[in-house]
C-alpha cells in the first residue's frame, strides 16, 4: 500500500488504484513503472527530423562538457545540440498551438452554424459578449440582429487562421507597452495558422539552425495560440454557452453514482457536452432509464470539457486526467464519451475489465476498439439521446466488481474575467481597483498563476496543490485552470471557507471581504486566455506599472505533461510572465538554449521560464519574483492609507 | 428595478417617506445561483456596461494607466 500512497496524494486515486490491482487491470500508474522516460528525449537531445537519424547528441554524463566533447555533440547534418535542443521545443509549441487553435477553429464553424440557423439546439446565450466582439473587431451594431452580427464576427474571426499578413485582431486587447514590444521584436503573429506552418517549416530539417531565432518563431506562434485561438475558443464558446458565473458543484470519483446511469464526458469541445448537460434531463432520457432500473441519467466531467460543463452548469467532474482510467476501474460508468486531447489510448483496454463503452464522438480522433457515433452540431439533440441510449442500455450489464470510493469534495467556480471584475466592483462599477488597492497596500502580495495537467511521472496532485497551499499562505492569490484546477478543488480549496483556513491573514481578509475563495477556478485550459486579459485589466487599471512584466505576478505548470501545457507557457513568458515548470525540462541538453530561455528571456520579454521540480522550491521561486516586482515599483512595504487630521494637514503644507 | 420607500421618524418632521434597501428577493438557487449577466436586460445597459465596466478596453474617457489617447 506504501507503495501505492506515493503515486498520489487523492485518497479516491489510491483507492482505484488498488481496485485496478485487485481487477488485475493495467493502468497508467503501472506503466509509468514499468516504461521509463528516455532520458536523451527528455532533454530535448534527440533529433528526428531526417532518416539520417535518429541522431542523440546527449550531455555527457558525470562529467562537465569540455569544448572539444561540445564539437562532438552534433546530428550527422552538423546540427548542434542547441538547434536539436530548440528544435525540438518550437514543435512543440506548434503542436499545443495547433490542438487549441483547431479546437478554435471547430468553434467558430458552430459559432457560424449557429448564427445561420443550423444548428436549432443551440442559441446565442450571451449577447453582452457577442456585443463586446463585435466592438472589438468594429463590427457595425446598430439595430441588426444577433444573428446579423453574429455572421459577421464568425466571418471575420475564421478569417484570423488564415490571413498571412497583418497580426491578429485581439493583441489590441493587451496592454499598448506590450504590442509595441511584440511589434519591435517581430513576434506579433500574423494568422494562427501561418505561424504554425512556418514553426513546422523552420523546424525542418536545414532550416533555420539558429536557436534565437528559431525561439522568436516559437513565442511568434505561442503569442497566436493564447491571444488567437484560444482566446477566440473561449470568447465564443462565452457567447454561446453563456460566459461562467459563479456556481456550485462538487469534485472526485465519489460523484458517480450507484444506482443512476453514469456518462463521462471527455476531452476539450464543449458543443457536445452542452448537449449532453442538457438532454440527460430530458423526460424521454430519464424514463428510458427507468426502463433499465436505473433512476436517471448521471453526467459527470472528466478534463477540460468537465471544466467547461462546470464553469456553465455546475456539471459535477468525476476527475483529473490521471483519474480518466479509474473511473472506469469503479465499475460504475456505463459510458465514457470523448472527444479531442488527453484522451488515453489505453481507456479501450481498460474498459475491457469492467462493462463501460467507449465512444468516440469527433472524426479526427478515432480509437481502436471504441464505438463511434459521429457527433453532429446540425443534428445535436439526436446525437446527444443516442449517445445517452447506449449508456443506459448498458445499465443492466454492470458486473460485480463495482465500487464507488466516497470522496466528493464542494467547490465553487466559475470566475471568469468579467465575473471578477463584476464581484470585485459590483453591477454599477465593476472594477480591478480594489485587487489592485490591495495589491498596493500589502494584504495581496500578488498573483500566480498555477496551470496545467497531472503527470504519472510525479506523485498526482501533491505537486500542484503543495504549490498552491505555499502560494496562498504567503498572501498570493491564485489564479487555476485545467487539471491543476481540479487538484485543488479535491482538496477542498475552492471554496470561500479555504481563505481562513489556508491563506495568509491579508489574502484572508481581502477573500473574506468580497465572498470569494483563495484560489479561483477560471476554466479549461483554454481559457488561460482569460488569465491574460485580467492580468492586462490589472495593468490597465493603474498603479501597477505598464505592462504585464510590470505586475507582481508569476505563472506555474507544476505537473505539466502536455505540449498545450509548452505553448501556454511560452505566451505567458512572451506576455511578459516568470513561469515555473515542474516535472521536467525538455530543453537540459543544450546549457545554451536552457540559458537563454531562463536568464536571458527577462531582458527580451521581461518575462523568462525557470524549472524547479520541488513544489515549494518553485512557490519561493514565485514569491522572490512577485517581491521583485512590488519592489520595483515601490511597494515592498506595505502600507496602509494614513487619515489625515488637521495638524498633520497644516505640518505638511507648511513643509 | 421596482424601488422601495420606507417611512420613518424624523426629528421635528414626524413621519417621512426614505427609500429602503432595494434588492432582489430571495435566494437563487442552482444554476442560477451565481448568474448575474442577465440582469442586464436591453442592448443599451449592456453597451453601457461595456462602457462603463469594461472602460479598460471600451471606455472612450478612460485610459488607465496607458495614459494615452493615440493607440500604439
Ligand atoms: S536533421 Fe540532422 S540531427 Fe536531425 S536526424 Fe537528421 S541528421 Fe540527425
């Protein structure tokens, strides 16, 4: 069982794992046991771009590098250890740009189709949003309808993945220091697509061999993923689905229940779990359920789409993405239906031990061995009831290895931009003021924050959340998306009650004053967007400097594992953010390139990576930062507002 | 919004009509719990509170901490 315990800290993830024991059933943990981590890729020193390779050119072990050994250290093609090093990373970037712009994408298709009138089962939910684009793009308001508008801004935002000059319309969003730094660097994107196109062609073999420039395409398509397709993912997924408020919901395995019909949804695009949310209340559904003995439709979240269905409709999530397997190892799922991204291959064998199907629902992500029932946005309703059907005729076939662990933890979400901005001022003056004040005076020391997915390589969840208590002890408040997200909220973080139990007296007392948590659950992964438009509406806002470098904040993906994860980091970095990752590095084959990202960034961006895999480590890591920012701008003391009296009114005018 | 009055004593006055606390009844429970976006009903409220809310970025007054009128 000690053995067990380390894999993580979750006592609903240790139970599962020793059912999946018991089921003899193969799972992640047992093949991060077994499948060590090539330690030559993981320091980004292994080149495959041409079949004159594979080429390793790793460090040398045990020993320091003379200049000879570092001529040595080269591809077949001459490739140095840096242009593999940086190679390797930029492709990286691409591939976790091209996963949340192709999700953006398929958004703006619905987004369009909706506007249109094709697809009936969804509508405009948030007309203040669409009314917000439409100004941002100066799209022409007037008396036109929605939908009139709606066209328009679909037809102008597709228009962002392919357009091959210019740059990208929401980088006016960010602070004007910033754009003109992006501008003078030339890393401003042009369109989404482009910029991963060249990032691939760059990349390739003998292109361009030097690795500053080959990071400037990196941050070039980075800054296209946070401020192009994922902002565009989550501001019209807001229109459509409405954009989150505060709501209530619980966490953990123990929200599938025994006696009702339980459907996952998993992956990334919300069109089709909105659908679901709300067809497993369908009258029909439900007496269908009856039908096979259960007492209804259970829909629970698993990943980013849990977080989308969360932040919307207080969708219960069942888990992380280390917790995907073990939903099915309860026994208890009928159904586990996926979409696009972090989907494991091995849910199928899984699956397997116990009754649960799984069935892919997108066309460009196929399983062998799982049910494929094509997920339609013209033909929603039908999809989603058909989908829900096979769930429940698979009621019956439960086996008998069925246990449920207890643990459900509350929380509360939904923090999105606009809601912060609306609970920090109210209706009638919404505003960043009082954060900033706040930050000013001292009770709030800064911002973090802490992202990202949870990695087999490191005990789940401990990482993160030993981060995050860290962070809040010491007064920062912190900003969360994705699975990260969900490691606190297990842990019972999320809720206004956590200020006082785990924050510093000032973070308290700010959290406690306005009704919030210490830690805020802003969305999926995606919606790290959002943490850059609340970073500028701090600058915007005053007294915090100019620019988002200015600011007293940092950023964290303490058991990152994806290449979104790389990409989000490095438009956090090219926005002027410090940011920590954990885990490990996958530039330490090249001391040059790993250099020049974490010391030498600062003075490009003003913002630069650092990797510490110690959670508390990397939390001071943050602090020093966040310290050295208050100090430059003069507010290392805190002070409070002094009142004055007369005579000190007198002594200063005489002064 | 249906403003309250309530009446109360004032000194040398008698009895004068003030207006109360005013908002919503009950409790939202649910979904609805945390909405608050659709309490902004017409196009114009919500144009305005673009303006006014988010004048960071629509505001035509207001420039922050940029301090500049020329976009960069
Ligand atoms: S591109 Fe160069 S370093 Fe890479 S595999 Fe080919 S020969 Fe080796």
């Amino acid at each position: 069982m000690a053995e067990v315990v380390k894999k993580s800290i979750d006592q609903a993830t240790i139970e599962m794992i020793a059912k999946a024991k018991t089921d003899e059933c193969n799972i992640v943990f047992d093949r991060a046991e077994t499948t060590k981590a090539c330690p030559i890729g993981a320091e980004g020193s292994c080149c495959s771009m041409c079949a004159m390779g594979p080429c390793r050119v790793p460090l040398p072990r045990g020993k320091e590098e003379t200049p000879e050994d570092k001529k040595k250290r080269r591809g077949v093609c001459g490739a140095t250890a840096e242009t593999i090093a940086a190679r390797n990373f930029v492709r990286k970037i691409a591939a976790g740009t091209a996963a949340h712009s192709d999700h953006g994408r398929r958004v703006v298709s619905a987004f369009l189709d909706l506007a249109k009138g094709k697809t009936p089962g969804y509508q405009i939910k948030d007309e203040q949003k669409l009314l917000q684009l439409a100004l941002d793009m100066g799209i022409k308001i007037g008396d036109r309808s929605n939908e009139e508008i709606a066209i328009e801004l679909g037809e102008t935002l597709i228009r962002e993945f392919g357009k091959q000059e210019g740059e990208l319309a929401f980088l006016k969003r960010a602070p004007l220091k910033r754009q003109e730094l992006w501008r003078k660097l030339g890393v401003a994107p042009r369109g989404i697509d482009r910029e991963v196109v060249e990032a691939m062609h760059r990349t390739h073999m003998g292109v361009d061999q030097d690795y500053q420039s080959l990071l400037l395409q990196g941050s070039r398509t980075a800054l296209a993923d946070g401020w192009g397709g994922s902002m565009i993912a989550t501001d019209l997924q807001d229109i459509m689905f409405g954009t989150p408020s505060p709501v209530a919901s619980q966490i953990n395995l123990g929200v599938l229940k025994e006696d009702e019909v339980n459907v996952i949804i998993h992956g990334h695009e919300p069109q089709l779990a909105e659908m679901l949310a709300v067809m497993s209340r369908d009258p029909e559904i439900v007496a269908y359920a009856k039908s096979k003995g259960a007492k209804g439709v259970n829909l629970a979240g698993m990943c980013c789409t849990a977080n989308e269905v969360l932040m919307r409709h207080g969708i219960p999530i069942a888990g992380n993405f280390l917790q995907q397997e073990l939903s099915i190892v309860t026994g208890a799922l009928e159904a586990m239906v996926v979409d696009v991204q972090c989907i494991m291959q091995s849910l199928v064998s899984v699956a397997q031990c116990y009754h649960t199907k799984i069935i892919t629902t997108d066309p460009r992500a196929k399983m062998e061995g799982a049910m494929h029932i094509e997920f339609d946005d013209h033909h929603a309703a039908e999809g989603a009831k058909a989908i829900l059907r096979v769930a429940i005729d698979n009621f019956p076939n439960r086996k008998k290895n069925v246990y449920i662990p207890p643990q459900k933890t509350d929380l509360i979400a939904g923090f999105s931009h606009e809601t912060i901005n609306y609970l920090l001022g109210g209706l009638f003056r919404a505003s960043y003021r009082p954060l900033n004040d706040n930050i000013i005076n001292g009770r709030i020391r800064g911002v973090a924050g802490v992202v990202g997915c949870s990695n087999a390589r490191v005990t789940h969840d401990e990482v993160q959340l030993t981060m995050v208590k860290e962070l809040i002890k010491n007064d920062v408040l912190v900003l969360q998306t994705g699975c990260a997200a969900m490691a606190s909220a297990k842990a019972g973080l999320m809720v206004p009650e956590a200020a006082s139990q785990y924050a510093g007296e000032g973070l308290a007392s700010v959290c406690e004053a306005v009704g919030i948590p210490p830690v805020l659950h802003m969305g999926a992964c995606i919606d790290n967007s959002r943490i850059l438009i609340a970073a500028t509406a701090m600058v915007k806002d005053g007294g915090l400097g100019d620019d988002i470098s200015d600011l007293p904040v940092a950023g964290a993906a303490p058991e990152w594992m994806s290449e979104k994860a790389i990409a989000i980091g490095q438009y956090f970095v090219a926005s002027g953010v410090f940011t920590v990752f954990g885990v490990t590095w996958p530039t330490m084959g090249s001391k040059e390139v790993t250099n020049y990202m974490f010391k030498d960034f600062e003075k490009i961006y003003g913002g630069m990576w650092a990797f510490e895999p110690d959670p508390i480590k990397a939390a001071q890591l943050m602090i020093a930062h966040i310290d050295k920012k208050r100090k430059a701008l003069g507010i290392d003391k805190s002070r409070e507002r002094v009142l004055y009296d007369m005579t000190m009114r007198r002594q200063l005018e005489g002064a | 919004m249906q403003y309250k009055t309530e009446k109360k004593a004032a000194p040398g006055r008698g009895e004068v009509e003030v207006l109360s606390a005013t908002y919503e009844e009950g409790k939202p429970e649910g979904e609805d719990a945390g909405r608050w976006r659709q309490k902004l009903q017409s196009r114009e409220d919500k144009l305005k509170y673009l303006q006014t809310a988010e004048r960071y970025w629509y505001g035509k007054e207001w420039f922050g901490s940029e301090k500049r009128k020329t976009p960069a």
